[in-house]
C-alpha cells in the first residue's frame, strides 16, 4: 500500500475524511489489515495497524521522529 492510499484510510477510519460513495468502511479495514502484514514496514507503525491504533497511526505518518505515547 501507498503512502497516500495508507494516509486516506486512516482518516476515514478516523473520521477526518468523509467515505467516498462506493467505499465501505469494511474495505478499508481490510486494506489497513492487509497493510499491516506488509514486510519491512516500520516497527511502531505496524505495531499501531496492528492494534488499530489507527489515530496513533496517522499522527505517525506526519511526525515518525515523536515518542510513543500509550
């Protein structure tokens, strides 16, 4: 999964962006499951995918560099 396409997912699970017609929030939590499993991801933000952790997750896409915070 892209980037961009990880960004999107996150924000409609999170409800920063609305679902677009057509999407279902099923299909994106597949999607953000199937990122999840991707190998070589970074450690933290596979950890919050896989926790769905997914808020966790999108402020770590704009700052990777931040302490975790439980």
């Amino acid at each position: 999964m892209d980037q961009e396409q990880l960004r999107m997912d996150l924000e409609y699970i999170t409800q920063v962006r609305d679902l677009p017609e057509g999407e279902s929030l099923r299909t994106v939590l597949a999607r953000l499951d199937t990122c999840a499993q991707t190998a070589g991801l970074q450690d933290r933000l596979e950890h919050y995918l896989t926790k769905r952790s997914y808020a966790k997750a999108l402020v770590w896409l704009d700052h990777p560099d931040s302490p975790h915070h439980p």
